[in-house]
C-alpha cells in the first residue's frame, strides 16, 4: 500500500481519507435518491425546483450540502427527470343562451382566503372513455376547496364541487368573487342561483383566452403532471387517485407564487404573498402582470 500512495505522491492516510469521503458520497446519494423515490411515490411528477424545496428539511437533517443544480443532475443521472405530455380534450362549451356574466377580477389581487374563488374542470381518461373533474380553487392560498369527480359534463358536477368549498368556507359575510370560464356548467340556473343565494359575486371570462382563468388552467397542469393523472382501468380507481393527488397538492406541494409554501399553510395567513421570482422576471397573479423588482410586502 506503501508503495502504491508512493506512486501518486500520497500518504496512506491521505488514502484512507480520500476512501472515506467517497464513501460518505456514496451513502449521501443513496440516502437522496431513496428520498427522491419516496416523494415521487406521493407526487410522481414532481420537478427538480420543486423537490429541492421538499426535500430541504432532508438535506439539513442529514448534513448533506448538495445545491439544485447538483440535485438535476443526479436525477438526469439516475433517469429520474419528469418529461411531460400535453393532450387536450375540449370541455368548454359556450355556445348557449344562458347569461355570461363579466369579468370582474381583472385587476383583483386577492390579500386573504376567501376572497377569489377560480372554477373549471378538465377530463381525465378513464377506459375507453373520459370522466370529468371539476376543482374550485382559492385564489389567493392556490388551496383546492372543492372538487368532484363526475362521468358526464353536466352541470351536477361543478355544483357539487361548489357545495362542498362552501361547506369548507363555513359561515361568512366576507365578500368573494367566483370566477370560471363560460362553459354552460357555470352559466346554467341552478349554478347560478347557488352562488347568488350564498351572496357570491359572479365573474366569468370574456373571451376564450385561457389567461383569463389563468389559476385554475394551472392547478389542473399541475395535479395531471405532477401527480400523474392520466389513463385509469375505471372510474372507482380514477377517483380514488384524485382524492389522494388534492389531498397531496394541499398539504404538501410548495408553490413559488406562496414563498414555497403549501396550499393549506397558504390558507391559514392574510396579506399580499412576497413572490419569490428573479428580479426582472413579470409574472401573472390572475389576470394582472406584474414587473417583480420589487416584492409585495406581506403583514403577517
């Protein structure tokens, strides 16, 4: 042994030592991907920006120093980066004689819970054919407070999502706005009549510009995506995986435009959220852009 450090111009301690350290490197790495594995367990599609910020309490726990960059180039090693698919499936239909309300949230930026409400529902294959979820979404913690699971594209869908985030929102003279696209789902009677019997104003879309129901377009590309909601061999199986991806996305995806925090710690505070975005980045809070050199302050 000696003689081989003698080679390279090393001691054999300085040999023991290098050995070591490449097996501590070694263990570490075994110990990140294992916590990679568990979290894509509970969120399969998980990006790397996003699992650094999960995995942040790991790290520290385990006194391991490893940056994003490092953490997206072990997961390209190992063959664990997320690549995404984009089908499409029309599911609105504003082609009716119902009432379009305006849209009245084009310069409303939400400063607590239960003050913005977003509506949609999007398909997810199941079968041969498609089922339909239907999600309301606070605007301002990105919490989902209701949602339904529903075969059909009727109306009995988003009503009964709608039920249940008035049962979460509890009693409450605060106002809040709901907004959705056009779909006759929203525009029909009895959605329409709920929302105004809980004294809720109605906002709608304007035209067909997705931009308009920004939040809501974006939790549905994160719950597919993330979460993996795509193809199930029945309705009872597709349902159960939703239930268990929203409770998931609450309580414990980090979102960007929270500070990294999750939906429901979200839902718990008031005041505008300080956005955590590059400088001269402009970004879209609803329907209002925003040139973040300067974030907004938050009265916690």
């Amino acid at each position: 042994m000696e003689q081989l450090c003698g080679l390279f111009g090393l001691t054999r301690q300085a040999w023991y030592a290098a050995t070591r350290r490449e097996e501590k490197k070694g263990f570490q790495t075994d110990l990140v991907l294992q916590e990679v594995k568990r979290l894509r367990k509970l969120i399969p599609g998980l990006g790397t920006t996003k699992l650094y910020v999960v995995m942040d309490d790991f790290l520290t726990r385990h006194t391991i120093k490893l940056g994003r960059d490092k953490l997206h180039n072990l997961l390209r090693e190992n063959n664990l980066l997320v690549h995404r698919k984009r089908p499409r499936v029309k599911t609105t239909d504003s082609s009716h004689g119902f009432y379009k309300y305006p849209n009245q949230v084009k310069d409303l930026k939400p400063e607590r819970p239960n003050r913005l409400w977003v509506s949609d529902l999007t398909y997810l294959p199941v079968g041969p054919g498609f089922a339909y979820l239907s999600v309301i979404m606070d605007g301002y913690s990105r919490k989902i407070v209701g949602w339904s699971f529903h075969k059909t594209l009727e109306a009995k869908g988003p009503l009964a999502a709608l039920e249940m985030a008035l049962t979460e929102r509890g009693e409450s003279e605060q106002e809040l706005v709901h907004h959705s696209d056009r779909g006759v789902q929203y525009c029909s009677g009895a959605y329409v009549d709920r929302l105004k019997k809980a004294s809720i104003a109605i906002s709608m879309t304007e035209s067909g510009d997705p931009n308009e129901n920004a939040l809501a377009e974006r939790v549905f590309r994160c719950l597919k995506d993330d979460f993996q909601l795509r193809g199930f061999p029945s309705f009872a199986a597709a349902q159960t995986a939703v239930e268990q991806a929203i409770g998931t996305y609450n309580s414990l995806r980090p979102h960007g435009s929270l500070n990294n925090l999750p939906p429901n710690q979200a839902h718990q505070r008031k005041g505008y959220h300080r956005l955590k975005w590059y400088p001269y980045k402009k970004v879209r809070y609803g329907n209002v852009h925003y040139q973040v050199d300067k974030p907004f302050s938050s009265p916690l």
